[in-house]
C-alpha cells in the first residue's frame, strides 16, 4: 500500500503488527470512497470479486479467526450453502453497514490481541484437510494471518476499483488525505 506504517515504541510487537493490520484495513476501506452500493456490488474484473464483497469476507473472516482463538463458537457458522454470502452484499446490506460491523470486529480484534498475556500463546485450529491433527497456533502467528489475508484482499481491492473507474491506491490516499483535511 502506499502509505507509511508509523514505527512502533521500542519493543511494541503487538503495536507494530496492530499497526500493519490496520494500514492494510485502510486500503480496503480507501478502495470504496465516494461509491455507492452499487457501484460496490459490481464485479467490473474476471473474477467474482466485488468491493462490497471483499469487506464483508475480511470482517468474517477476521472475526472468525479472532473467536477460534478465543476457543468460541463463530458468529456467523458459514457452510457451503452460505459459503459465497460471505463474498457478496446481500440485498439488505450496505457499504456503510458493513464498514461499521468491520469497525467493531477490529475494535474487538485489538482488544483480545493486547490482553492475550503472551504472543506466544496458543490456540487449538480445527480439524481440517489442510491442517495437521491436533494442530495449535501461536497468537503471533494470528496476527501475521490477519495482516496476510486483508493485504491480500487489499490487492484484489485496488484492481477491481481500478477496474471500476480507473482510480488508483495512490489517488486514492490523496482522496482520503483532503477529505480529512477539508
């Protein structure tokens, strides 16, 4: 992304990995200034992917990981007849809606991420084809998924609002910059 990630206080690992996460969130949430629910329902690229969409499955899926780290039952039990939901707005949903359901999962991410005593902590991952029985992951591990997966969307967001309307990362930011400072 093109912004400057500030350095964390000497020794902060929590803060400076907190800090990578959200300048990831930023570019997802940049990606969709100035659209309407339309326009964020469009899947303008190849692929299937809208920018709606893309919020909605970072917010699940960030909370989704943050709850099996705290070894609770998921929100929102996707299978594979909701599957997709989870990739798209649905009629009843809004840009708006889900960036604030995305403003709590990641006020609630920070939260249980600065209280875990220990980086180092584990926690149990379910059973899964790709994962090995009885594995177990470090909150550490956590947070570098996290800033893994919303970069990654990040990315799919920057060519599908590209793809919209031409706008780049880097218009983008500015866009942002003068909205703050107007």
């Amino acid at each position: 992304m093109p912004t400057y990630v500030p350095a964390e206080d000497h020794g902060d690992e929590r803060g400076a990995l907190l800090a990578f996460l959200e300048a990831q969130r930023g570019g997802l949430r940049r990606a969709v200034l100035g659209l309407t629910d339309e326009q964020a329902r469009q899947r303008p690229s190849a692929g299937e992917l809208s920018l709606g969409g893309l919020i909605k499955h970072v917010a699940e899926v960030e909370q989704r990981w943050v709850e099996m780290a705290q070894e609770r039952p998921h929100s929102i039990p996707r299978d594979q007849s909701t599957w997709q939901e989870g990739f798209e707005l649905l009629p009843d949903e809004t840009v708006a809606g889900m960036l604030a359901y995305w403003e709590g999962v990641a006020a609630e991410t920070e939260k249980f991420l600065r209280a875990v005593p220990s980086l180092d902590d584990t926690f149990p991952l379910p059973p899964a084809p790709w994962a090995p029985k009885d594995a177990r992951q470090s909150m550490r591990w956590l947070m570098l998924h996290l800033i893994e997966e919303t970069a990654r969307h990040a990315g799919h967001a920057d060519i599908v609002r590209e793809s919209l309307d031409g706008k780049t990362a880097f218009e983008l930011v500015d866009e942002e910059k003068r909205a703050r400072e107007g």
